[in-house]
C-alpha cells in the first residue's frame, strides 16, 4: 500500500492511500516517540503504516481529526474523516 501524509499550514492532516483498508476506520494514531502512524479499526483490526520523519512527527501532536482518502487512477474511492490521536507507546 501506497501511503502519503500531508499537512497544511494550520495543522489540518489528510492520509491518501491506494488500496481499501479492509474494514471501517474508527481513529488514526501517531507515537509521540516515532513508533509509527496506525489506523485502527471499530473492529479491533488495525493497519500499521510505517514511520515519518521527526520533523513531522513533531507537528502531529497539534492535529485533532484527519482525513483518509482511498485513491483510483480515476480520483477518490472513498473518505473517512476520523480523530486523530498522537501518544507514546510503552
């Protein structure tokens, strides 16, 4: 899976991505030590997405929602709009 983060200037936050995620998204995590951005499930699954460079990372603790784009060669397939929660895992 292709995976991009962006984020604007006044801290709004979209996650595109190309393949479906294979169950209904209910937040989106960040570590606040870099572990790694993960999108869980209302089902308990959850999909690990990989890590981010602290300059980014650093900025994320200032996001409250974000919105997830699945993308087609076409446009947009679908969109969530979840909170988004940075913590420290242990």
């Amino acid at each position: 899976m292709n995976v991009a983060l962006t984020l604007s200037r006044n801290n709004k936050a979209m996650l595109i991505y190309d393949q479906p995620l294979g169950f209904q998204p209910s937040w989106v995590e960040t570590s606040a030590d870099g572990e790694g951005l993960r999108v869980i499930g209302a089902d308990g699954q959850s999909l690990k997405l990989g890590v981010f460079y602290r300059h980014i990372n650093d900025k994320l603790g200032q996001v409250g929602t974000v919105l997830m784009v699945q993308m087609g060669q076409d446009g947009p397939i679908e969109g969530f709009d979840v909170p988004f929660v940075s913590q420290t895992y242990y």
